[in-house]
C-alpha cells in the first residue's frame, strides 16, 4: 500500500472526527460538518483544488 | 419631503396629423434606460424619438444605488455632478447577525477619484434630472409622453411602429428600435422571446420611511444588513438612507407571505417599529417584490436592440439592474453612432456580446447572493449559518458571506479588444485618476482617446484625441510608460508600450469592428 499524506496518523485523524460528533444530535453533527467542511477548505488554501475535491466527492453517490 | 411628481405635458405628435419622416431611433420607455440612451446618442449629434406611455417619473424610489462607473458615465452625460450633490454617499456597510457585527467594509478606501463608491438617489430624481437634461437638447431629443408604442413591425431596414396617444394612434418609422421599457418590456412579449433564468420564492417587503432621526450609529450614512435579526423572526433585513431623509428598509418575509395582507400599515408599522426603534416616522411608499434572475438568449434582433431590465434582470442585492443598465446605454451608444454614420454594423453584435457576458456576470452575482440569503434546503441553511458563526472568530469565514456583490464594471472579453498586459487591462473600465486640475474621466470619456502614461512618448494617430497622464495617481494606477487605446465608453481597447502608429491603427480598426 503506498503511503498518503497522513500516513501513520490516519487513524489519530479519523477517531479525532468520530470523538468530536460523539454525543452531538443530528442537527449538532450537520453544523460541526458545515463548518469543518469551510474550515478545511480554507487550510487547502487553493480554489481549484477544492472545488475538484468537492466534484470528486459528489460523484460517488450510487 | 415627500417627493412632489411634476406630471409631463401631451404635445399631439406630428404623426397624428400626417406622417413624420422616418427617425434614425425610436427608444421606446423613458426611464433612467431610454432618457440615458437618448442624451448619449445626442451628445453624439444623434437624434432621437422616445417613447413613453406614461406621464411622471417613477412611482416610488425603486432603484436607489448607484455605483461609481455609472456616476462616471452620468458624469459624460451632464447629470453626473447634480446626481452625486443629492444623493447620500455612503461606502461603509456592515453585515450584522441577529445583533452582533460580524463583517464591516469599505468600498472606496482610497481617494483619488471623481465619484465615490456610491450613492443613493431615488430613482425618481435620477429619471427627473435625466429629463430636465434631455430638455437641453431641443432638436436631438424628442420627447413624447403619453404615447404608448402598441405594435411594431422589423421591416429589415427600418422598424415600423404603432403609437397610441389620448388623441389617436398614429406609425412612424425609425431605422432602429431601442426597447428601454423595463422588466415588463412590451415589446419581448409582443416578440414572444424567451427570458430564461431562475425563479426566487421568497416575498420582500420594501418600504420607505420618512424620519428626522437617524438610525445609524455613526454620523455617516452606511448600508446596514441583518442576518436573522432578532428583531424581525430570524429573516433577513437590510436599512439604507436616501436624500431627504427617506430611509429604505427591505425585510425579508418568506415564501409564503400573504402578500395583500403584509401590506396593510397595521402590519408594516409595527415591522418598522422593530427596524428603528419608537422614533417618528412617516411611511413613504411600500411595495412586496418576488425577483427572478433571467436574461434574452440574444439583446440584438434585427433593427430592434434590447436595453436595461427589458434586456436582463437580476435580484436587487448587489444593485446591479440599474447600474447594468447605465453600462448598456453606454456600450451601445457610440457603437448605435457609428452605425447610423457608416460604421461597421459589426458594432452593433459586438453590443450583443458583450453586454450579454456583463449580464451573466451581473445574473451569476446577484443569484449567488440570493441563494446565500435565502437557503432552499435545511443543508443550505445549516451551511449559511455556519459561515455567519465562523465569521466572528475566523476572518476567512467574513469573505464567504455574501449579502450583495455590489455592481462594479464588467472586463469585457470581447472581439473589439487588442490582447495586452497592462495594470488597467484590455477589456477593463477605465480607473478614474486626478488630471489637470480636473479627473482623467472628465478628459478621456466620449470619443477615442490615446493616453500616454507618464514617461510614455506621447503617443498620436491622425485626430485622435490625445492626452497625457502625469498626474503621480494616474501614473501609479495605469503604469509609468504605458500607453492606453480608450474606447468612447471608456473601455480599455489595447495597452502597449512605445507603439507604432501602425499598432495604434490596427487597434482602433479592431474597436471599431473590422475584426469583428
């Protein structure tokens, strides 16, 4: 398997997400991934590579 | 003050006793549009005929902001300084959510120009002074209130058409038709044109107040927008001040507001109360509005041309309908002149596109704008209001809000445009500057103009007017050196360096249509 950017941390990385919607509603989870979503649209820092980021994602719906 | 209409008289047209000579244009409305296009074309020595099937000026203050482009443009056409002497400038806006300030701006941080960002002025006044100017042009500019056009005819080389007036209807002929009527236009549903774009369901109700005291906080008038106020059940709400004391107050009502009855004082008081608090005040006019962003496939059809809001509209946040619509008029103006006086008709298309890319770009603003303001989805909401908290503690957050992108001159990507690199590029709106006591708008607007920049070797071509920037703003804003190709509307044709006169000639042949 080769390598991505977070490398060994993914797994820090993913339980941080699940750790920050622990005990929030619905509603409580949809705002924390609205404003996760800006906020790491701005550290990406690039227009172009978010907007292709944001395409890629909403192709892979079934 | 209230505003006291002055009703325009009914001069029997010749027409109605025997048949005129055919006109060179028929501009058919005498709004901002139609008086703006007559006033351009005679100040070009063309005269016009307009059209209108009313006899007063607007109904209610309707389109108030004004954007420094148009002011510039104002400015060529003779109304520009009594407009900005009026009319409330004001460049600072804050954009609050429920009471907190989330995001303030400043338009026009820099001085150096002519106008500022911009100001508010009723449309009446605007439509008042536009006529009282035209007035000035006795044999270019015939003026006939109370003739209402029924009918026309595009008889490929001229357009033929029919007026209603309180003594009868009679026909004339004008080489071309210009429809400035307005969103409603008259003459795309005779034509039976499709205007497409997008529908908007929410109500807004759009109200006048006449107060002594001001709202504001500061001494300096300012747009004031509200995302979910408390003071008005979470909807937006948006506060502006007019001259004469008029404040303009929009407040947002849903889409499913009863629409005769949210216009009833019982309800519209107690809403204003809320805005400005338990202050004095008189209502002036109310209106609810729904919006739509759509546009023409095409502004061109044969001999008749589409101008203004009968050509495109938009949603008013962002103030783009009327200040698009001035940008039309002068766009078309020169292009209409040189036609009419042996020109390349090619002008008239380059009209056509460029204009229609400048619609889609005012179109793109205001729908994006509206969309923010409006969420159609419980995910849109949450998104919005995500943004408005990010904002307080996250300046990146403060761009994504949008309460209006306020109208700024389109950079035409157009045929008539010699590619260049420059600081004010090809295709972009003339930068207004400081020059010779006066301001580079005053002395380059009109005509084609050649302006050479600082440093830059004056640059001539034949009777091409030619002007010398060293003003140390002008020099900064366009670029020690450069020399700039101006088209009448102010428009930037080329930018280059040293040119050849064969360069400049082949620029000016290319703004003129022969590449078209």
């Amino acid at each position: 398997m080769t390598d991505t950017p977070l490398g060994a941390r993914s797994d820090d990385v993913y339980q941080a997400l699940m750790d920050a919607h622990a005990d929030r509603t619905d509603a409580g989870s949809a705002a924390l991934n609205a404003r996760l979503v800006l906020m790491l649209a701005n550290e990406v820092g690039n227009a172009d590579r978010v907007i292709s980021v944001i395409a890629d994602a909403a192709t892979m719906d079934e | 003050m209230r505003y006291d209409y002055p009703e325009f008289e009914f001069t029997p047209p010749p027409g109605l006793s025997g048949p005129e000579r055919r006109h060179q244009v028929a501009i058919i409305g005498a709004g901002p549009i139609g008086l703006a296009m007559a006033i351009d074309l005679a100040t070009r020595g063309v005269p016009s005929v307009v059209l209108d099937d009313n006899n007063v000026v607007s109904v209610g203050s309707r389109a108030i902001c004004w954007a420094k482009r148009t002011l510039e443009i104002f400015d060529r056409l003779g109304v520009g300084e009594r407009m900005l002497a009026k009319g409330v400038t004001w460049q600072v806006g804050r954009v609050f959510h429920g009471r907190r300030q989330v995001y303030e701006f400043d338009l026009l941080p820099e001085t150096g120009h002519k106008y500022p960002a911009f100001i508010n002025l009723q449309q009446y006044y605007v439509e008042q002074y536009l006529v009282e100017r035209a007035r000035e042009f006795p044999d270019l500019i015939d003026l006939r209130f109370l003739n209402k056009v029924s009918d026309h005819q595009d008889l490929t080389d001229h357009v033929k058409l029919s007026v209603e007036t309180p003594d009868g209807t009679y026909e004339i002929e004008a080489a071309y038709a210009l429809a400035c009527e307005g969103a409603p236009s008259p003459t795309r549903r005779r034509m039976n044109l499709p205007f497409v774009g997008q529908e908007f369901d929410e109500n807004f109700l759009i109200v006048d107040v006449e107060m002594a005291q001001s709202p504001f906080e500061t001494d300096a008038p300012e747009r004031w927008f509200w995302f979910e106020p408390d003071f008005h059940n979470g909807q937006s709400a948006l506060l502006h001040k007019q001259p004469d004391n008029i404040y303009r107050i929009d407040l947002q009502l849903g889409p499913d507001a009863d629409v005769k009855a949210e216009l009833a004082d019982d309800r519209v008081l107690p809403r204003i109360r809320a805005v400005v608090g338990d202050v004095p005040f008189t209502l002036d006019w109310k209106s609810i509005y729904r919006f739509r962003c759509a546009r023409l496939d095409r502004f061109v059809h044969g001999r008749v041309i589409f101008v203004g809001d009968s050509a495109h509209v938009v949603s008013p946040f962002g103030a783009r309908g009327g200040n698009g619509g001035i940008q039309d008029v002068d766009n078309l103006g020169w292009k209409l002149a040189a036609v009419l006086n042996g020109g390349n008709p090619a002008l008239i298309e380059s009209y056509n596109a460029e204009r229609v890319q400048a619609a889609d770009e005012n179109i793109l603003n205001s729908a994006r704008t509206t969309n923010f303001m409006t969420p159609k989805s419980a995910t849109e909401a949450t998104f919005r209001n995500e943004v408005l908290r990010l904002a307080k503690s996250h300046p990146f957050a403060r761009r994504l809000i949008n309460a209006g992108r306020l109208s700024l001159p389109c950079t035409l990507d157009s045929a008539l445009t010699t590619p260049g690199e420059a600081p004010v590029p090809p295709g972009a709106a003339m930068v207004d500057a400081p020059h010779q006591g006066g301001w580079l708008i005053e002395a380059a607007q009109g005509e084609f103009t050649l302006l050479s920049v600082g440093g830059a070797r004056p640059a001539t071509l034949g009777n091409l007017r030619s002007i010398h920037a060293t003003d140390p703003t002008s020099i900064t804003r366009y670029g020690n050196g450069m020399t700039y190709l101006l088209r009448p509307d102010g428009h930037v044709a080329t930018a280059f360096r040293d040119p050849k006169p064969a360069q400049i000639a082949q620029a000016l042949a290319r703004a003129e249509g022969a590449m078209t």
